[in-house]
C-alpha cells in the first residue's frame, strides 16, 4: 500500500522512531531507523527510501507543507501512485525561506493558509478524484476540524475521518489504516506498480509476446505495448467499483485481447494459459462473470511473463500480488518437500479432467488444454461451471510445465500416459507462484 503522509512535525511532535512507530508500526519495522542519518525535516524523501532498503511492499511519501505537496503532485501522478492519504491540518512549521514562496492566487492570508493547508490540500485532492474514504485527518487541534466538517455537510461533500495525535487516536489510526488495506487495494497497487516497472525498461528485446506472432506486421511495437501497459495500469480506478465483477470482466478481456494474434504452432509453455484466456473469453464470457482478486493476480503474473523478458527473481509487484494468496499458500519448505519427492498430483488432475470428458462423451484429446477446450466448445452440462474452468486455468500452470507425454512402459504394445520431471524450485519467481496458487489448483 502506498500512503501520502503530509505532517510539518509542529509542536512538541517527533520526526523520530517514536512517531513513525505510533503512526505506522502495522506496517514498518523501525528497528533499523538511525536518527542520526535519516532527518525526515529537512530530507522528507528518506522515509520512502527507508521502505525501499527495507523491502517492504509498502511505501510511505511524506510532505512536510503545502510546497512538498505540489512539488510530489508534479513527479506523481496522484491516482495512481498513492493508496491513502494522511494530513495534518496545521501546516505552518516553515522556514522562511519557504514562508516567503507563493500561495494560490485566491490567497492572500499566508499565515492563515497555512494554518488550514491541510484542508487546502483535501480539497485538491477531491477535484483530482481522490475519494474521501481514502484520506483522512492526523491533527493536534482536533477541535480545529469540526467547523470543516460542518462546512462539508452543509455541500455534500463525505464525512472525512479525523483522528487526534493522542495515544487512544494512534490506534484508531492504525485500525483505520489496516482497513483500507483491501484484496481490491492490494490488487491494484500491484498491477499499477507492474505496468510502471515494465514500461520504465522495456526495449526491443524484451518483447518476448512477439515470438508468439508469425506475421512481420502484426509483431508488437515498443509504442503499442508502452500503451497497453497504460492502459491496464489505469483500468483500476482508486475507489472499489460496486460493479467490481463487470469491472474485473472487463479487465481480464484487456489483458487477454492481444493473445488472439499469437499463433498456436508457435505457442508455448505458459503462454498457453493467456491464449486459452482470451480463447474462453471470446467464446464463452460468461466464465469470467464474478472473479476474485487471487485470479485476477494470477492471470495478470502469468501474462507479463510470457509477454516480457524478466530475470528469474521474483519482482516487486509479484511480491505485492502474491500476498493476496497469503492465507492459502504452503509454506516453503512444505512445497520444497512436495517438489523434490514430486507429489504434486499433476497425473490426478490430468485424469479427472480426461474421465470427466469420457462421462460427457467430449472429442478425443490428449494435451490438457485441448480436452478442456472440447468440453467448453461442445454443448456438455459442465460448459457454464464457471468453478471448474477456472480451477483449469490454475491446472494450466502445472500441465503446460508438467506436460504430458506417452510413454510405452516396460510392457510391450502397452502405451502409458507420463509427465515431464520440472523443477519448480530451478527459478524463484516459479517457486513463488507454484507454492501460492497450489491449494487452488489441487
């Protein structure tokens, strides 16, 4: 989660560990915070270094005043890059320096604005589109905040949470952050932070899609995929939709939409999972009617690695994505016992799906995406089980890298169905994967 935390650290409150721990200790690890090198007054950047050095899914940008906060508008971009916002109300613990800058036009009061700059900024961030669910007030003069709030509610606008720097306040504040932590939140801020992560380096050799397309013509350019990934990065918007299920519909059709130009005969491996995607979504929609945040995350890992070069590691945003699978995945070294002694029940998987196109009398198939694929395109009683299909395409992750294969046993005229050995420990971010999506594939 990404929070926009606007304090100018006036009074007696401490720019140290003591108020980064009240504010956000649910968070952080402050352990390794040095006072003596980290200044957060005079270098407010430190603070989302701290997180960076930490390797922390979370990142916590601080301004300090009114200044701060027009100058991070200008390097961010507001809806996209920040999840909650903090602010103080009082924001006048400024330099001279700083005093003497200039204020909005409107303004002529400077003392005055900047004693109410953090109402200024809330309703900036309102014209912007930031709703008010998502920010809240951090004040010391909470008293300051009911004339706003009665102002609010005499023009419609939401009732915007207000909390008190006082110890009972702080864990209110706390509480309030983990809320706003949802599947949703969480979802978002990892496909946002993907897309920006591949676009930043993306070069002509890293355009793996286009080893999928055949013809010259059709091959992605560096602009087309520039744009696709903005196009994803902003589908989300930054409050939760009520029509989450056609929001995510429509997602996943984007995402999978330029998979119908990659051509079977050249497909492989992973990129098998995409291109059934769009093939089940061009022909039968109504699969994807009310999905959840796991196989959205799982899709959208699946899709930038088969479209782009990535090293091994497992990235950033994959971290962020994975953890929505937080209270189903195995732990380490149980999946590291399951790979080495190679107990995944790939073969059972393979089996149940090969029986239950017998039962319905489905077109003779081998590869596992073909006899799924039979069972949707004929008219059999399971082609609406939208539970099934999508448990299919978590099984597509083992079966196109387990592959089937026939095997003539030790017996004579005897052919016999085997899976290819793979070592789902070889690469990290495989290892990752495998062990949080298993429990929904098996």
């Amino acid at each position: 989660m990404n929070i926009l935390w606007i304090e100018d650290f006036g009074g007696t409150l401490s720019s140290g560990t003591e108020t980064l721990e009240l504010m956000f200790q649910g968070l952080l690890n402050f352990d390794d915070w040095d006072e003596d090198e980290l200044n957060l007054i005079k270098t407010p950047s430190d603070l989302a270094k701290f997180c960076q050095q930490q390797n922390s899914v979370h990142r916590i940008h601080l301004c300090r005043h009114y200044f701060d906060y027009i100058e991070f508008k200008k390097n961010h971009s507001i809806l996209n890059d920040i999840d909650v916002i903090i602010t103080d109300i009082r924001l006048d613990n400024l330099s001279s320096d700083a005093f003497d800058l200039s204020i909005p036009e409107a303004y002529t009061d400077k003392p005055k604005f900047h004693e109410n700059g953090g109402f200024y900024i809330f309703n900036d961030l309102i014209h912007l589109g930031v709703s008010a669910e998502r920010m809240c007030f951090m004040s010391g003069e909470k008293n300051s905040f009911k004339a706003f709030e009665e102002k609010c509610a005499e023009i419609y606008i939401p009732r915007v949470q207000a909390f008190e720097k006082s110890d009972a306040d702080y864990e209110k504040l706390r509480s309030w952050i983990d809320a706003q932590s949802s599947d949703y939140v969480q979802l978002r801020r990892g496909i946002i932070t993907g897309c920006e992560a591949i676009a930043y380096s993306l070069e002509e050799g890293s355009l793996l899609f286009n080893n999928f397309i055949g013809e010259k013509d059709k091959k992605a350019s560096i602009n087309e995929m520039q744009d696709y990934l903005s196009t994803l990065a902003n589908f989300l918007p930054l409050r939760e939709p009520d029509n989450k299920d056609d929001v995510y519909k429509l997602f996943i059709r984007t995402l999978s939409h330029e998979w119908e130009a990659a051509e079977p005969k050249l497909i492989k491996d992973l990129a098998w999972v995409m291109k059934t995607t769009r093939n089940w979504m061009a022909h039968n929609s109504n699969l994807f009617n009310a999905l959840d945040e796991k196989i959205l995350a799982y899709l959208f890992v699946l899709n930038m690695r088969a479209m782009f070069k990535l090293n091994d590691q497992l990235q950033p945003y994959e971290t962020v994505l994975l953890q929505l699978f937080n209270d189903s995945s195995l732990e380490k070294e149980q999946f590291k016992e399951i790979n080495r002694s190679r107990l995944m029940p790939i073969s059972k998987a393979y089996s149940d799906l090969k029986n239950l196109a017998l039962d319905r009398h489905s077109q003779e198939a081998f590869q596992f995406r073909a006899i799924a694929n039979n069972l949707l395109n004929e008219n059999s009683d399971v082609k609406e089980d939208k539970k099934l299909f999508i448990k299919l395409l978590y099984q597509m992750f083992w079966l196109n890298t387990s592959r089937p294969i026939v095997s003539t046993g030790r017996q004579r005229n005897v052919l016999e169905i085997d899976f290819m050995k793979f070592n789902y420990a070889d690469k990290p971010y495989l290892f990752e994967l495998a062990r949080h999506i298993y429990k929904h594939s098996f």
